[in-house]
C-alpha cells in the first residue's frame, strides 16, 4: 500500500529552526552589552541617590565629580552595544536595550542638571554618548525621542523628591530652582502631540511632581522661609533654564 504523500513539507519548521536560533543568538550577543549596562546603571543610580542626604555645597565633590568617570564607562558601554545592534534590524531588537538605555539618559540629565541647573538636550546627550539620535533615514542603533521623553520625566521625578529633601537639609534655594525647572518640563511637555501611550501617560504624570514641588515652596512661603534672592523670580544661581 504506497504511503500518502504529506501535506506540509517537514523542512519549513526545519528551516523555521533555524532562524529562531539564530535570532536567540543574535538576542544573547546583545544581552551581553545590555547586561553591563544594567551593572553599570545600579553602580550610578546608588551614587546619585545619595543626592536626597548631602547639601548642595557638597554635592561636586563628594558625588558628582565622582560620578563623571562612571558616566563616561556608560558612553563606552553604549558604543560596544551601538556598534554591534547597528548589524541587526533596530526596531526588532531595540526592546533589549531601551530601559536601559533610558537609565542612562535620565542619569546623564540629572547629573548635568545638579552641575549647571540646565536640561541636556537630546542632541547633547548623543554627543556625550558618542551614538546617534533621532535618526529617520539609516536602520542604525540611535537614542530615540521617546528614550529621551521618558528619561526626563524619571529626571523629573527625582528632583521632586530632591525639593523636600534640600529643605531638610537646611538647603531653602533649591526648593524654587526645582520648582520652576519642573514647571518649564511640564510646559515642554504640553507643546507635544505624543502617540506613545506609555510616554503620554508618564508625561502627563509630571503634574503630579510640578505639584509637589508647588507644596513645598508654598510652605516655605506661608512661614516666610522664602530666600531673599528668590522672591524676585530670579535663581539663586545662574541658569534654570531649559536646553531644548
């Protein structure tokens, strides 16, 4: 009795095998760099939060010049990682690296932000990366805009809590220079037609943090506590402003 000829030709899982393999190798290469970021970034972010506990005179040298060269270790991480994505289709695996990538970002912005009160624009941040941003017309691993939005409302969110603590702290200046910083984002943020549900959602988030700043500088207010050099509108140092 002859055997009925199969309907599906068992090579095409054969064949399917074999891509999928090839794609988990591809997936394990980048993990590699992704890894040593996620180190890496731990290593940073336990620096920087000690922000919340040391007064702003002190904050160059015992956290911020130290945390420059570790910063510059991220740079040559991302490099590593940019040069071998940059082989791969970008928006098929870039899901492996963007939290992390996003870390950076938002390190490298509050970083910047404790030295000269000023926003790194997201033309900075590649630069100091030494990657590619925002770019529409290469398949090449770049930061993007939505990496750059969500970084910044984690900045955000972090400074918020730094309000509170500089009053603890004794520091009344830098409630004010927070505050108005916050404001300017949220203004920024109001000018944007976002698409990303997840970004809009996180940036709309920002009026919570604008708020609990409003909180405490209207405290400070109410028991006169308000730094003379503020209550003109002006910063306490120079800058406040926003790079966009």
């Amino acid at each position: 009795m002859a055997h009925p000829t199969p309907n599906i030709d068992p090579a095409i899982f054969t064949t399917l095998q074999t891509k999928i393999d090839e794609e988990s190798s591809i997936r394990d290469s980048l993990r590699t760099f992704t890894d040593s970021l996620g180190r890496q970034s731990r290593l940073v972010t336990s620096h920087l939060s000690r922000i919340h506990n040391v007064p702003s005179a002190a904050l160059r040298t015992q956290i911020l010049d130290p945390v420059t060269p570790l910063l510059q270790q991220q740079a040559q991480t991302v490099q590593e990682l940019a040069r071998t994505a940059s082989q791969y289709p970008f928006y098929k695996y870039n899901g492996l690296w963007a939290r992390e990538v996003q870390t950076v970002v938002q390190s490298l912005q509050l970083h910047e932000w404790l030295l000269s009160n000023t926003l790194m624009s997201l033309e900075d941040v590649g630069k100091f990366l030494g990657v590619a941003v925002n770019v529409k017309d290469e398949d090449v691993f770049h930061v993007t805009i939505e990496d750059y939005l969500l970084a910044l409302t984690g900045t955000v969110e972090e400074l918020s809590r730094l309000a509170p603590n500089s009053v603890t702290l004794g520091d009344l200046g830098r409630p004010l220079q927070v505050g108005r910083f916050v404001k300017e984002v949220h203004a920024g943020f109001q000018l944007l037609n976002l698409k990303n549900d997840n970004l809009r959602r996180r940036a709309d988030g920002v009026k919570y943090s604008v708020k609990r700043c409003e909180d405490v500088v209207y405290d400070l207010s109410l028991r006169g506590l308000v730094p003379k050099d503020d209550e003109g509108g002006e910063d306490v140092q120079s800058g406040g402003a926003m790079k966009l």
